[in-house]
C-alpha cells in the first residue's frame, strides 16, 4: 500500500506456522518478478495474531491455514494437500503401500500442530482402547522428522514436507482412508487496502490453478 508520504508502496504479509510451501515461494517469486518496486514486508505470526494483525491493520494480507471467523475478513482458499505418513527406513508397516490410521494406531503417532486438519484431528480424538492412542504433538516438522527420522514412531504430515526430509532417512506412504487434507488461505479485510493487495490476490489465485493443473 502507498503511505501518505509518497515513498514506495509495500506489502505487509503475515505468515503462520504451517503455511510456507512451494506454492507460496512460487507465489512469491511471481510477485517479486512483477511487481520489483513493491516492498514486501514478512512478518511470522501465530494464526491468532494474523488475524487481529488484519483487523487492527497491522498487515495488509495474510497466509494461513487457520481461518478466522470474523466476517470482516475474507478467506480466499488457494491450494489445497494431502496428508502422508512419514516412516524411518526400518519400520514394520514398510510393506504395506497405502496405509489407513488405524493401522498406524499401535505407534507413536506425531503431528505438527500447525498443519491443522480438521478431519484428521477429529479422526485421531475418536476414542480407542486403552494403550492403542499414542498422539504426540510437536512444535514444527523439523521435531516430527527428528523423531521419525530416529525410530520413535511416525508421523502425518503434508507430503510435499516428506518428500523434502528423504534426505533425513524418511519415507513416505499415503493415506488411503482420507481424504486428509490441509488447506492454505489467502486472508485479508473484505475491503481491501490497496490495489498492491488485489494484484497480490490475483497473482494468488494464479499459482493456485497452476498447481491444480
């Protein structure tokens, strides 16, 4: 957006744990290339502080997979991926080349709470026989992978985060019992600030049918 001195117009963008991917590099890329007189301003934030940064007017757009309920802003939905599992090298469901989570319920299962999947999240809180639910939850995917990496156990997450961490002594198996998915939401005030912000939108939506091609 312009400021009312006249320097260059900017983007104030927020960014919540989760939603990084090679989407938004794409995306961002594609601004940069377009627009190079816009300064992009990142900010990493909770999902919380995104959305009250939205709509106290700290940042013009934000980046999340937690939407916010509050009618004042819109959430555009961009891409959308599915979850996998992540396995050490040496595992017993190694054989198997499709898994559902029931058979993953006998392991410890970690998950990244910022990959919010609401019907994964529902599906793991259904309650099991004693000493069959080991849910833990880890604070990024980097502790997920150490983890798994290590031989503790295994854990769901978006697969393009998997196929990254191979190089950790991971692999990688779909979940056939799903869809899981995790979506990533363009946010920003239904009025928009700028034009810098409608452009950014579009250019959204762009690398969006990109990627669903």
């Amino acid at each position: 957006m312009h400021n009312a001195t006249g320097q260059s117009p900017r983007l104030r963008l927020a960014i919540a744990p989760g939603a990084p991917s090679p989407q938004l590099s794409a995306l961002l890329a594609l601004q940069r290339a377009e627009e190079p007189d816009v300064a992009l301003a990142f900010f990493e934030v909770s999902g919380r502080d995104l959305h009250a940064g939205l709509h106290d007017g700290r940042y013009d757009a934000g980046v999340s997979i937690q939407v916010s309920s509050d009618a004042a802003l819109k959430a555009q939905p961009l891409w959308a991926e599915c979850m996998a599992v992540a396995m050490p090298l040496r595992f017993p469901l190694l054989d198997q080349a499709t898994l559902t989570i029931a058979d993953l319920l006998d392991f410890a299962l970690y998950r990244w709470q910022a990959e919010i999947c609401s019907k994964l999240d529902e599906r793991l809180s259904t309650p099991l026989p004693t000493g069959r639910q080991n849910i833990r939850y880890v604070t990024s995917f980097g502790l997920l992978a150490t983890w798994v990496a290590a031989g503790y156990g295994v854990g769901v997450s978006a697969q393009s985060r998997i196929e990254h961490a191979h190089r950790w002594g991971i692999t990688m198996r779909p979940l056939i019992d799903g869809p899981y998915e995790i979506v990533t939401h363009l946010q920003r005030p239904q009025e928009p600030t700028s034009s810098v912000v409608e452009r950014f939108e579009r250019r959204a939506l762009q690398v969006a049918r990109a990627s669903a091609a």
